[in-house]
C-alpha cells in the first residue's frame, strides 16, 4: 500500500556514529562503577567509584545521546 511512496535515502553521518559509540561505552563504564559499588555493599572506597564517577558518566552518557538523535533528526530535516 505504503510501497508507491517515494522514499528519501539518509547516510548516518560518522559523527552521530561516534557519539553514540562514545555514548554506550561511557554507559557500561557508568554502570560498571555503580555495580561495583552495590557489589560491595556500599563499601567506603567504592562510595567516591560509583557516586563520583559512575553517576557523571551515566549523565556524559545521556548527553551524548540526545546530542546524537538531535543532530541526526535535524540532518534528516524532521526537526
């Protein structure tokens, strides 16, 4: 039905593919951090690991992906 619709071919620029790679790795390592903090029950050395690194990665991470689906959004002209 849909198939007679013209439809217009986008190249994911690398930028928006680095971002997200940069995004997900930044993630694992976030969480990473705070898994080793709950892994050791709160420990008093994993306190600074999990809530002084751990949390601001998972934050860079999200950042980072807006960033991505906002650039690839406006370079597919939807927004």
């Amino acid at each position: 039905m849909d198939s007679d619709k013209p439809r217009a071919s986008y190249q994911t620029s690398t930028w928006v593919t680095r971002q997200l790679t940069l995004a997900v790795n930044c993630a694992i390592v976030g969480l990473a951090c705070i898994l080793l903090f709950l892994w050791h029950e709160f420990g008093a050395w994993t306190i600074g690991l999990g809530t002084f690194v751990g949390i601001p990665l998972l934050g860079v991470a999200v950042l980072l992906y807006i960033g991505a689906v906002i650039t690839d959004l406006k370079t597919r002209n939807a927004l």
